[in-house]
C-alpha cells in the first residue's frame, strides 16, 4: 500500500453570520462539515460536486490559505492546522496550489520572470541561477524562454495557466491543489493543460487534489473521486467504482444529468426535486434526504457516517 502523503480527519469550516449594530454572531454557514479522507503520494484525488458544496473551502483549508474551524489535516505528519503562519513557511514549498482564474493569481506588475524567480530567491537561491531555472520551467511547460520578459497581460488564458503551473512546480511540491483549474479555459486548451499536467504529475511524482465540477474533466485525470454535497463527502472510490456502480443516490442523479456524446439506450433519467438547501440552515440528519427519491424516516433523524459498502468505496447513506 502506498504511503499516505496527506490524511484529512474530521475537517470543519463554519463562517459565522453576523447581524444588528454589535455584529453578533447569530449562525454559521456550514462551508465544510467534517470531511475526512487520506490521499497517497503520487495519486490524484478528484473532488466534485455542486456549486456552493463546498469543494473549494476545502481545497484552501488544505493549503491553508483559508484557517479550518476544527478537524486535522497532516502533510507527512505534520500537523498543519497547529502551525502558525511563520512555521508553514518552512514547508510551504512542499504543496502548491493552482488558482481557477489565471490571470488575477499572477501580479500584474510583475514580468514572467519575476513571477517565477522570486519563489526560488526567497529559498536562497542567487537572482542569476533562479532566472535560468525559471527560463527552464517556462520550456518544461511549454512556452519559450524569451517569455520571461513579457507580462501576463500578454498572454491567452491558456498560457497564463501554463505560467501558474510552472509557479506551482518551481520548488518541486509533492501536492499541488487545483481548484477548477481548466473551468476558465476553452474546451480545446482545457485538454492541453489536463494533458500537461498529467505529464507533470508522472515525470515529478506529483500528488494532485484536482476540484472541479467537470465530471468529464474529473474522470480524465483522477485515480479516486470524492463527491460533496452540501459541505459533507457522501461518496469516495475508485474512478471505476464511482463512476460505473454509483452508491449514493445523489451521484447517481450527478452521472445521470451530466452531458454524453451519444443517447445511451440503457440510461435512466433521474430528476432531483426541491431546490439546495441552505448551508446556513442545512436539514437535520443526512443533508440530502428533503431532495432523495430513496430518503427513509431514518434519513431526517441521523447524519450517516462515511463508511466503506465495497472495497476501497465508502459512501455516507442509510442504504448501505
């Protein structure tokens, strides 16, 4: 079995709701409600789901740029949630994170050269070697080496993510965290940056967390895929398992409404009723049962836990 790289334990981010003159915190939204899950080195983890479900929340707590509200989240055993803004510096090149919009995550005042360099000259490394390296990395991904001069403004939004792969890669991480890195791109260039990072992934031994509501895209990339609904992991398996036998009624109505190339004559049409419920007023017990066909008086009362159904595929219902 391979080595955990990172272990997610019980994850939570409530962001408080504040009314009136004093701003009192009258409720939380529920963002990410205790999630848990490990991801070995060298493997891509795809998360899906709905807008608003959370996927995001959870892919900043990993980095850290965004302060988990409880829960565990260790990267080779260390605890990155006990560590303070100073100490996560000492590790922070070891995980990346590639950003949904490829322009606003480069500074526009800085040249390509700048961009890439300046991670390397905060590690010690002199300005002189860290151009050199920063021209290398432009030609690993793809664009020339006389491109360190120019500016992101100059540049498609395909080559602007290119540039923010090479940033992400430029201090040699183990994880790299994209949150909906392709989604901004047009469906021709979006191949273009799966295909490069799938070489990345293979000729680095990266570990990829890959966010998106592309199912499509999600499957291209991922070994396993976890499905959220609602800040909550409802299903977690295999690609294979996932996408061939669905346990979770909600992935089932997921697979079932996302688009296919060809009608497909065995294809069962599954339609959700009701509308997403809040997340700052989620429903008592299994958050999806007020919008479940399959939902049983137990479903309204008890949260069920993540549980292993099959081998190396757990999913969070009453069903199972």
């Amino acid at each position: 079995m391979a080595q955990h790289l990172l272990k997610v334990r019980n994850i939570k981010k409530y962001f408080p709701i504040r009314s009136g003159l004093l701003r009192r915190t009258v409720g939380h939204v529920k963002a990410v409600d205790d999630v848990s899950f490990e991801l070995a080195a060298g493997e891509t983890l795809g998360i899906v789901g709905e807008s608003g479900c959370g996927k995001s929340t959870l892919g900043r707590m990993i980095m850290r740029v965004t302060d988990p509200t409880d829960g565990d989240i260790l990267f080779e055993d260390v605890n990155l949630t006990q560590m303070s803004r100073t100490q996560l510096r000492s590790i922070r090149d070891r995980f990346q994170m590639v950003f949904q919009d490829p322009y606003s995550s480069l500074n526009p005042r800085m040249n390509v050269g700048q961009i890439l360099s300046e991670p390397l000259v905060i590690k010690g490394i002199r300005k002189k070697e860290a151009l050199e390296k920063a021209a290398g990395l432009l030609e690993r991904v793809g664009l020339r080496a006389r491109d360190l001069e120019r500016y992101p403004h100059q540049f498609s939004g395909g080559q602007r993510q290119r540039i923010g792969i090479a940033r992400a890669i430029s201090l040699n991480p183990k994880l790299i965290v994209a949150d909906e890195a392709v989604s901004a791109l047009d469906v021709s260039i979006q191949s273009q940056i799966l295909n490069l990072m799938m070489d990345l992934k293979h000729e680095l031994n990266l570990a990829y967390i890959f966010i998106s509501h592309n199912l499509a895209v999600v499957r291209h990339i991922s070994a396993r895929v976890g499905v959220m609904y609602l800040g909550s992991m409802v299903e977690l398996g295999d690609k294979s398992d996932v996408y061939g036998s669905p346990l979770h009624p909600y992935t089932q109505a997921l697979l079932a409404s996302a688009p296919v190339a060809r009608r497909e004559a065995n294809r069962q049409r599954i339609v959700l009723e009701g509308e997403l419920p809040n997340p700052a007023n989620p429903p008592a017990g299994c958050p999806f049962h007020p919008r479940c066909p399959q939902a049983m008086d137990i479903c309204a009362r008890q949260k069920p836990a993540l549980k292993e159904a099959a081998p190396r595929h757990s999913v969070s219902c009453h069903l199972y």
